[in-house]
C-alpha cells in the first residue's frame, strides 16, 4: 500500500497510540464480545475517519484512501468467486467425498496419530478450509480417541497440525488465495515455493507423531467404519471422479495457467464428471454452483462435511479482505504504518532483519487481534517495499506471512481458530499446543531459511534494470534533493 501516499507524518508516540486503539477495537470485540472481525473493522474505520477529520485531512481524501486499499483486494475478490465454484462442484463431482473416503482407508492401529495427522492433512488439501476439517473429521478422531483411550491432546494436536498444512498447500484455500492475489504472486508458484518450509514441517511432524503413537492391539473403529459408509451411501465415491478433476487441475497449473482458468477448468471437469452419477437440469446445477451442494443424508456429520461451496458461501470471506483493506488505506493515508515502520526501517537492511521482523509482525497481529486475515493482509501490505529494498521477491513475503500468519492462529487461545478449535474439540488450546508440531515448527524455519538464505527467491536482475531508480519523496510526494 505504500502506492497509497500519506497525507501527513505524525510523531510517533501518536502513530503508536492511534495503533493500539485500533488494536483494543477489534482485539477486545474478537476476543471478549465473541464477534465476527467485520463489525469491529468497521467501528475501527470510524474512528480512523474522525480521527483523519480533526487533523484536518479531508473526507474526499479519506475516501480515496479507503477504495484505494480495497483495490488491492479485488483480484482475490474473483478468485475467491471462483473457489466456491471450484468447492461446489467438487463436491457435486464426488471428487471431495472421494478423497476423504481414501484418507480414512489409511487410518490402521499402527502409527495413529501419524494416521490422524495424513488424513486431515489429505482432507484439509481436499476441501481447502482448516476448520471445515477440524469441524468434520476431527471431531470423529476425537470420538475414536475417545473410545481407544488415547491422549486427546495429542490428537488434537496432531488434527490442527493436519488441518492448517493442507489450508496452506490448498489451491482451495482462501488465505493461500489472499496471499498470493495481495503480493500478486502466481497461486501455485506461491504454493510451490511455501514447500521448501512446508514439506521439512510436515516430515518432522509425521516423525514426531509416529513416534508418540500409542500401541493400538484392538480398537474401536466403528464410529469411523460408519463415516466411510456414510460416505459411501452418498453415491459421490468414484475413482473418476476423485481422479479426473485433479488430474485437469494438475495439467493447467502445470502449464502455468493463470489461476482463474485453472479453476474454471477444474470446475467444469467436475460438472462433466457429475452426469455419470446422475443427470441434473442445468438450473439446479447453477444453483448448486451459487448457493453451494447440499448433502440430505440424515448422517449430520457428513451433510455437515458435504454442505459448502458455492460463491454465496464466499462473501464473508471477501467481506473481510475489502474491510480489512480498507483499514489499510486509511492506515497508510494517515501516515501511521509509514510512520512505524520508518522508526524500525534502520533496522530493515538485511534479508535475516526483514524477514524476522516480519514474522514477529505477523505473529504479533495473531496475538494482539487474533484473526488470521489481518496477520496476512497488513503484514504484506507492510512490508512489501521492504523486501524490495533488500532485493527480495513477494514469493518470500507470501510465504513468511503464511508460515507466521495463517499457522500461528490456531495457536492463540483467544483467537478466531483457537476459540472455534477448543469449542468443537472439547480440548484447551494450550493443552494441544505443544503438540501442534507443524504449525510450531513453520515460523521457525521461514526465519531459519531468511537468515540461511536458503531457498530464498531473488528479484532477477533483468526485472531491477528495468525498473526506474528510486526517488525519495517528501510527505507531499515531492523529490527529495
């Protein structure tokens, strides 16, 4: 957001201040009032407003600073239209129930926890949304632990682990879609290059959790045998249609399609796939594809699992994302981002400072406000000019605001995802957190890797030399001499 010019430079003490109001508005709405983050943004936007009035900033200018930063968000806008196209007709495909059905064909005695930790990483890459998993599967493993007297705090722990890995590595996800659509980043070339943290992660984890595995001799696995059954009444269970749509997927992202297209075509590969089960008007196809697949079994785990997509189902996402935005804008016209990070930029010289302290940003959001689509939005819009100083392409902001945004959440007991994940697991999020190995261990290797400078993507010469030089401007965006 630094395209946005601030129309003023306030004193830092005042920058700090404005900043910790903003951050009790919507921490203390979140956290204490239980409230959706849109509100609380919205009432922050206000005070931002008033705020930007009494130090004689105009109302037009406020404005423009307010659609300014929702223009950031627009591309994510149609991409997330997409996904809930994309989800819909999956699920109308069988390719989703597929899926699922194969990863509980993997759980065994052996090794459950590992078990547990693949199955909801496969149904979290699957349905795309960390706590749609949470939600469906794991409370089934839990009840399975439950039964076979194994920790629950482990097996939580290893069900968030599972869960956000595939949020992350999901083409489906919508904060892998917001990362790579606010730095304008290709969606798979981000989810190629969040591997180099993600996969060592996931190893680890899978080691640790094979390790921690209690010996099953005989369980009880019926609550699990009647989901896979459930599943399997469904009529959705296919080896086309689990395969087919993936495959179409595979091949444009592959060919480095834009998204959009890829997820056309994924969406439309499904729809085809769908009339071997049965055809449907085409009305009722489109209205599956708006409002979302429903699933009438009358097993209310897996109607709850099946229920979802369709672009309707998107608009509290993109709410968020243009609100959040917005705030940016005023933030930035105001001067107040400019202003705290031009007290800190000394330190930003290096690729290991900027890096790191973009983490703890990322971090810190998750902590003071609690909610996962702040942490990515103002950490990118941050420190995108940053990176660029120290040479450094988006694809690393994307993915260190990732690594220490959208993992980090789960871990906050506060927040949106811990509060959701303790309700409907029934276990405290301190007690799983020591045992959420994946989401613990993806901050501390993006921060490894900035001062290694392993797997790090450079700004290519060519792409620097095209570039204008860079001018130092005055607050009222004239040359400094």
């Amino acid at each position: 957001m630094f395209r946005i010019k601030a129309l003023q430079t306030p004193k830092l003490g005042e920058a700090i201040l404005v900043s910790l109001a903003v951050i009790a508005i919507i921490s203390s709405s979140i956290i204490f009032l239980e409230t959706v983050p849109h509100i609380p943004i919205v009432i922050s936007m206000l005070f931002l407003v008033i705020y930007g009035l009494i130090k004689g900033v105009s109302y037009k200018e406020l404005e423009n600073g307010i659609t300014d930063g929702a223009k950031a968000g627009m591309a994510a806008t149609f991409l997330f239209f997409f996904i809930g196209i994309l989800i819909a007709s999956w699920m109308l495909g069988g390719t989703i129930p597929t899926l699922i059905y194969v990863g509980f064909e993997l759980v065994t005695p052996k090794f459950y926890l590992a078990i547990v930790f693949i199955v909801t990483s496969i149904i979290g890459i699957s349905v795309g949304s960390s706590l749609t998993t949470v939600g469906t599967i794991g409370v089934a493993f839990i009840g399975i632990s439950s039964a076979i007297d194994v920790s629950l705090a482990m097996t939580a722990g290893a069900i968030v682990s599972g869960a956000f890995f595939g949020d992350k590595m999901s083409p489906l996800s919508d904060t892998t879609n917001m990362a790579s659509s606010i730095l304008q980043v290709d969606l798979f070339d981000h989810i190629k290059n969040m591997g180099w943290t993600t996969i060592p992660a996931f190893i680890i984890s899978l080691i640790l959790f094979a390790v921690l595995s209690p010996n099953i001799s005989e369980a009880n696995f019926g609550e699990m045998e009647a989901f896979k059954q459930g599943l399997m009444d469904t009529g959705l269970v296919s080896w086309y249609g689990g395969v087919i749509p993936i495959v179409v997927l595979l091949i444009f992202s592959i060919k480095k399609a834009p998204a959009l297209l890829a997820l056309a075509a994924g969406s439309v590969s499904a729809i085809i796939v769908s009339l071997f089960n049965g055809a449907k008007p085409l009305g009722e196809i489109m209205g599956i594809l708006f409002g979302g697949f429903s699933s009438n079994t009358g097993v209310e785990e897996i109607d709850s699992l099946l229920t979802r997509g369709g672009m309707e189902s998107m608009l509290f996402t993109i709410g968020i994302v243009l609100l959040a935005l917005s705030l940016g804008g005023l933030l930035f016209t105001l001067g107040i981002v400019p202003r705290l990070l031009a007290a800190i930029e000394s330190a930003l010289k290096k690729v290991s400072s900027v890096i790191l302290s973009s983490a703890l940003t990322a971090i810190g959001i998750n902590v003071l406000i609690g909610e996962q689509y702040l942490s990515i939005l103002l950490t990118s819009e941050s420190y995108a000019s940053s990176y660029k100083k120290v040479g450094l392409s988006n694809l690393n902001l994307a993915r260190v605001s990732e690594d220490a945004g959208t993992v980090v959440n789960p871990l906050v007991p506060w927040s949106v995802c811990g509060v959701f994940i303790t309700s409907v697991l029934g276990v405290s999020t301190l007690a799983y957190l020591p045992f959420a190995f994946f989401c613990l261990l993806s901050p501390i290797l993006t921060v490894f890797y900035g001062y290694t400078g392993k797997t790090l993507t450079y700004i290519e010469a060519s792409e620097q030399e095209k570039q204008e030089p860079e001018v130092s401007l005055d607050m009222k965006g004239n040359p400094i001499v």
